[in-house]
C-alpha cells in the first residue's frame, strides 16, 4: 500500500511538510514539558504525604508528572505529524474567552454556579466562527449538569448553584 500523501483541500496539490520547527505538535509539546516541570518544581516544597492521607504535594507533583508525559508525547509526535502552526494573530479569540472568564466570575457571584456556566460557554462558544447558537446550548447544559453533578453533589462544595 503506498503512502498516504497530503494534499490541499481546494487544489489537490500535495502539501509540503514544514519544517521541524514549525510544526504544532512540538511547540505544544515544548509548552507542556515546560509547564509540567514547573509544577513539579514549585511542589517539590510540599511534602508527598502516605499513601493513607496524602500530603499538598501529591497532585501537584502527579499533575504535573502527567504534563510531562503528555508533552514528551507531543513532542515525539512532531517527527511524523506535518499540521503547520498558524502565526496569524486573531484578537476574536482571544477576547471572547477572557470575557467569558470575566463574565464567569461576576455571574457566578450574582447569580449562582448553572447561570455562570451557561453564559460563559455562549460567550466562548462564538471564539470559532464555525460555532452556532445549538452548539453553545448543548455545550452549556452539559457542562452545567456536569458541573452541578460533580461539585453540589459529589464533592458537597457550598457553592450557589441559582439565584433563589
């Protein structure tokens, strides 16, 4: 069977592989060993615990230990991948997701835990202009009943979860 070759989408030209440095996956890579051996340093102050009652260290180090892993991963993915990065700068993005985040914090202390979750995924969800109206209510109902599920319920964290 003969390899697969890539091609452009509107001309069927092959595409050719960028270079080493300009793939995706090894920067994504790179940025995931650096912060994973972040984590582990800053915990390395924190005692790990026993395997009965584990100390503040123990998710940190583990965390962070799996960050490594996932970046390494990466990395050595990079060898055989060709997926390009994009350095075009595009500010919608970018905006969109730090004001979902704000508009997280101020709804969540107005209005509870579902209301805050339910219009910080549809501010988000317009980052991609590929993204609709249908996407943001589904994705928003289910990370809310995920959210609700975990944290009210599972965990028992004293959280509002609506306004009344």
């Amino acid at each position: 069977m003969a390899p697969k070759i890539e091609t452009d989408i509107e001309t069927h030209a092959p595409l050719a592989r960028p270079s080493l440095i300009k793939r995706a996956d090894l920067w994504a890579g790179l940025l995931c060993l650096a912060l994973g051996a972040a984590v582990v340093l800053v915990g390395l102050d924190y005692p790990l615990g026993q395997s009965g009652r584990i100390g503040p260290g123990y998710a940190p180090r583990l965390l962070g230990l799996l960050l490594i892993g996932i970046g390494a991963l990466l990395a050595l993915r990079a060898f055989w991948t060709s997926e390009a990065v994009d350095t075009t700068f595009r500010p919608r993005p970018v905006v969109l997701v730090l004001t979902s985040v704000l508009a997280f914090a101020v709804v969540f202390a107005w209005g509870g835990l579902i209301p805050a979750i339910l219009v910080s995924v549809f501010i988000a969800n317009w980052a991609a202009a590929e993204n609709d109206w249908r996407s943001a209510i589904g994705l928003g109902l289910a990370l809310a009943l995920f959210s609700w599920a975990l944290f009210v319920k599972a965990l028992r964290l004293p959280m509002p979860v609506f306004w009344f």
